[in-house]
C-alpha cells in the first residue's frame, strides 16, 4: 500500500482504550424495555417481507423520511413514521445461471444461492449504491428513489451495474462492513470464493482502487467486520482517517 493510501486508511482499531482499562466502569442503560412491554405500550411498529429473510443492511434517510432495507433478494424502502404503511419494495434476485453455477458448486440453492443484501449507500440526491452475495458471484446496482421532495419510488438502475468483488462477501454468513466517502467505497470484507482473503477495500471513485496485502495476518487476522466510521481531521482530506471496528 501507497503513503497517499497509507494515510486514507486506518486498518484496524482493535480495541477501545476504555474497555480494557482496569478501572472502566460498565455502563447501564437508563432505560430497558423487552419486546412485551414494547407491543404493549403499543409502541412496536412491526414489518415483514413475504418469502425473504435477512434484513442485515439498513439505511435511514431522514430527509425523504424513509427506512431502506437490504434483505434476501429484496430491497424495501419503509416510511419512517410507520414502517408498516406505504412500503415500496424491489426485488433483485440473482441471475438463473448465477444460483446454478452456486448450485453446482455445492451450495444450497434454496438458502444459499440467493442474492443477500449486505450494504446500502446514499450514492447521491437520487440513487442509492446496494451491494449484495449475488449467489456467490457478489454484485452492486445503483437504485434510484427519486429527489426529495417526489412521491417515494425505487427502481433498479439496470445500465449501472457494477462487479461486487471487494464490496460485498462472495457467502451469506460472512460480514461485511463499509462506509461511503464522496464517491468512494471502503469496505472491510472476505474477498474470495473461500472467504480466506480478508481485506480493507477501496474502490469506485477517479483514483486506483486499493487493498491491503492479501493473506497477511498481521494486517487482518480472521476479522469480523461491524462498522466503518469516515473521521474528517482537517480541511485538508489527506488528513482524514477511515476507522474500522
């Protein structure tokens, strides 16, 4: 890796100062509510998806004032003031001879040669970027939602179709997790068929794309993935920093 990628990349923060510290003490929450009292304070809004399952991406969108979310073979997009009401959703299957040649490499083709959502992005005023397993043949589509102030919509941007590799996990029970600055992606995912090669991803943009050595256990050692935060330390962007956790 370059010094300019360097720079733009924080591999790994293995762990928070305060939590292994001696002395920290155990934060409680000020309030604790289980899903019974919940329904019964009727404060529980609930949503499901016919014939899908793992709702593992989610994106709010305060502005449109809409939830969208990534599940198997599907992309829904929930109203914010009642996700039970209004809500549009896209089905994005994988190809027939994608889930076949999965099928035929000895996954199950009825649980696992789907095509699984696993990040949702703000790509810009009109179109989300989505990523999903594909069927173990990983893929990205741009969505467009239409501008703010529109009625709320969802369609998939079939011209704009991208390779998913770096982006999204080749299998379903792998993590992934990735933040979106400017027109560039950074991901922290398993890149190959095996889900061995673990790597810190950058990718889309003007710029080349970028990744940690691969199959080095002093970068990335069996990593879980769970969240990327973009860290901005200057008005100069080279000072800015991508953690990831």
């Amino acid at each position: 890796m370059g010094q300019a990628g360097a720079a733009a990349m924080i591999p790994v923060l293995a762990l928070l100062w305060a939590a292994v510290r001696g002395d920290a003490t155990p934060s409680t929450p000020r309030l604790r509510l289980s899903f019974q009292e919940l329904q019964a304070r009727h404060g529980l809004r609930t949503f499901r998806l016919e014939r899908t399952c793992c709702y593992e991406a989610l994106l709010v969108d305060e502005e449109r004032g809409r939830l969208f979310v990534g599940a198997e073979n599907h992309v829904a997009s929930l109203s914010l003031d009642n996700i039970s009401k209004r809500a549009k959703k896209l089905a994005w299957p994988a190809p027939v001879e994608w889930r076949e040649e999965c099928n035929w490499a000895g996954k199950d083709i009825g649980t696992e040669c789907m095509n699984f959502v696993k990040l949702l992005h703000a790509y810009n005023r009109t179109h989300l970027l989505a990523c999903g397993t594909g069927a173990f043949h990983p893929t990205c589509a741009f969505m467009e939602v239409g501008h703010r102030l529109e009625e709320p919509m969802l369609r998939l941007d079939l011209r704009r179709l991208e390779d998913g590799k770096g982006k999204s996990p080749y299998d379903p029970r792998h993590r992934a997790a990735s933040v979106l600055v400017g027109e560039e992606l950074y991901s922290g995912v398993a890149a190959d068929l095996m889900g061995r090669d673990f790597t810190i991803f950058r990718s889309l943009g003007q710029r080349p794309s970028l990744r940690t050595e691969p199959h080095d256990s002093r970068w990335l050692n069996e990593p879980k993935f769970v969240k990327v935060f973009w860290i901005p330390e200057s008005e100069n962007p080279d000072d800015d920093k991508i953690y990831f956790f």
